[in-house]
C-alpha cells in the first residue's frame, strides 16, 4: 500500500508547492480518510435524503435544455464548496 500512495502521490512532490498536499505515507492516509469521512457526511445528511425525490422527479427538457430534478440542485447546493464535485474529477481524472 506504501508504495502505492507513493506512486500516486508522486513521492510527495506536491507538499513544496500546495500547503494542504501530504508530505509523507501518513499524512496522506490521514488525508484520504478525511475525504472519506467528508464524502460520507454529505452523503448521509444532504444526497440520500433527496435520492427518492431525484428519482420520481428526474431531469426534464424544457425549450430544449436540460433541467436537473429540484433536489439535484438541493444536493448541488448543499455541497456549496464544491468539494465534492472537485473531489470526483480529480479521481475521474486519476483513474483515466
């Protein structure tokens, strides 16, 4: 595993350069368990709580736009950093 977070963390080049980058095995372990236990909160308290209605309202077209159901906006919202949002595509990006 040590050898894994150290390829994916690029032997820590980034923790010169960014304040809130690992700079070692266990720093960056601490780091992913704390996007774990944030991912899980907003899971828990703002998108699972909405999933049913997202479903039965779904997306919708109108004057040929995509529209998202009101509680995906909610959960959009409720993620108000972003952080979330910003986590995905760092890891779309890392597994691509």
């Amino acid at each position: 595993m040590k050898r894994i977070v150290e390829l994916k963390e690029r032997n820590y080049a980034d923790a010169s350069t960014y304040d809130d980058a690992p700079v070692n095995y266990d720093d960056a372990i601490e780091n992913y368990k704390r996007i774990l236990d944030i991912t899980g909160d907003i899971t828990a308290n703002i998108i699972a709580p909405n999933s049913e209605s997202v479903d039965l309202e779904g997306p919708h077209l109108i004057d040929n736009r995509m529209h998202y159901a009101s509680k995906t906006l909610e959960n959009i919202e409720g993620d108000s950093s972003g952080w979330l949002v910003g986590a995905f595509l760092c890891l779309a990006v890392m597994v691509d």
